[in-house]
C-alpha cells in the first residue's frame, strides 16, 4: 500500500488506469477507472440535459458501484485458505482487516447505498463540512465515526468535487481520529479538476 491516501475517480476523458499526464504536480496515488466504452456511454447519458431524473439517478448509481469495487481493489488482502462445500480447500486471499465508509454530507450519501451493495453490513460514518462564512473557510459542524475507526480502512464517500476544501477537511478529521492517512481511499464522481491535495502520511 502507498505511504499517501489514495484517491479513486471517474474521468471524462479516455486516459490510462493510472492518472497521468504533463503536470508533475499530480500525485501517483491518484487512479481513473478503466476508460471502457461502457463507462464512456454511462458518462455521457448523466451528461445529457436531455435525461430524466430517474436515468440520471440509474446511471450515476451504476457508475458510483464501479467506483466503489476499484477502491475496493486497493486495500491490502491477505492470503486465507477455506473448504469447499465438496470438500476440497482453496486458497484464496481475504482484506487485511475491516473496512468502513464516511460519507460528506450530503452529497456522499448518495453513495452509500452502492457501498452496501458490495459490502455485506459494511459501517457508515457520517461528516458536515460547510463554508464558514466569515473566513471562507470549510469547517467542521458534524462527526459520528464508528468506535474502532482507528483500526479500520475508510472509503470517504464524496460524489461530487469542486475547490477540494470539504475534501482535505474530511481528510484532516479523519486523521485527528488517528486513521493513518494511507488507510483511507476518497472516492468521487464527478470533479473540476483532479485532486491535487493528497496529504503525505509523514
């Protein structure tokens, strides 16, 4: 696993699985999900101005489920031998250890559910990061983490990403709560720019 928090996206633009390009300036930690036509067509029907609320809602939740397997496809497994019901052994792998979502409010709730989907009984945790008014700043109203989130791998659950304020915020409490900045994995949907904030651990 890298030494810096990992951040999972979507990209408008068919690019390699790794994000990469001219600017030295964004980090390796930083992936795109594979550019198929599939996800190609996805992107273009939420696109649209001329899709309904209820297909902008199907498609956005299709493209968050393959988000969510990607950043799955990076926590660290371990190998795990189990019996088959014929009777016979595989050796497979298992996560290192439990894993858990942070969703900023609100709009990281709508990714919640594509969480559940592929994580049986998977722990939510919840966090309001909003604009102080008087110092421009993002600023922290709301925080409920699940007990051990110290001991666990968090996906921070947060589909849509402008300045990155909320973002590096969400980040830094996350760590004030002692979850090592390599353990948590920012998964988002849609993005003005690539996120260039990803906190070194050290």
């Amino acid at each position: 696993m890298a030494s810096q928090q990992t951040t999972i996206t979507v990209s408008p633009a068919p690019q390699a699985t790794r994000a990469q390009n001219s600017n030295s300036k964004i980090p390796s930690s930083v992936y795109t999900l594979p550019q198929t036509a599939q996800l190609e067509a996805l992107y273009t029907i939420i696109r649209n101005k001329e899709t309904s609320r209820g297909d902008f809602l199907f498609y956005s939740d299709r493209i968050i489920r393959l988000l969510v397997e990607e950043g799955l496809n990076h926590l660290p497994v371990v190998n795990k031998v189990v019996e088959t019901p014929t009777g016979a052994t595989y050796e497979g792998v298992g996560f290192q250890g439990k894993i858990c979502g942070v969703s900023i409010l609100r709009a990281g709730e709508a990714m919640e559910a594509g969480l559940r989907e592929v994580c049986r009984s998977v722990r939510i945790g919840k966090i309001l990061i909003q604009r102080d008014e008087e110092t421009t700043q993002p600023k922290l109203f709301y925080s409920k983490f699940p007990s051990d989130i110290a001991q666990r791998y968090v996906l921070l659950l947060d589909p849509m990403l402008a300045t990155g304020g909320s973002a590096i915020k969400a980040v830094e409490v996350l760590i004030e709560h002692g979850v090592p900045a390599e353990r948590i994995i920012f998964i988002n949907l849609v993005r003005s720019f690539i996120p260039l904030f990803i906190p070194d651990s050290n």
